[in-house]
C-alpha cells in the first residue's frame, strides 16, 4: 500500500459517504427552498432562544448584584 492510496482513500470516504447528506440537500434545493434550508431555519431559532434566555439570566443576576451592594 502506497501513501498515495491512503489518500485517494479519504477522499473516497468524504467524497462518497460524509458529503453524501450534503448532496441530498443540494438536490433537495431545486424542489423546494424551504426544505432545503430547514436545518438553518432551525439552529436560527435554537441560538435565538439560546441568546434570549442568556440576556434574561444575565439581567437576573445583575439586578441581584445590585440588591446585595445597597443592603
């Protein structure tokens, strides 16, 4: 076994097996858009509720700092 058919072996694997979801996607693409771009719609609305949630504990915690000097 050459160096070389180790790699034209990666390149078999990610070519042929990891990228293949992707290329479902990209043939997805052409029948419908939305379908298509749904995991981004939801990790959008993951890392917004995420940012929300963490804005509402920071303001939590800041206001209870607040509480504690002024006692």
């Amino acid at each position: 076994m050459e160096l070389k058919d180790l790699f034209y072996g990666i390149q078999d694997f990610f070519v042929n097996v990891a990228f293949a979801p992707l290329d479902w996607l990209r043939q997805l693409q052409d029948s419908s858009w939305v379908a298509a771009n749904l995991i981004n719609i939801v990790f959008i609305i993951v890392v917004s509720v995420a940012f929300v949630y963490w804005c509402i504990q920071l303001n939590k915690f800041d206001s209870q700092e607040h509480h504690n000097l002024n006692s």
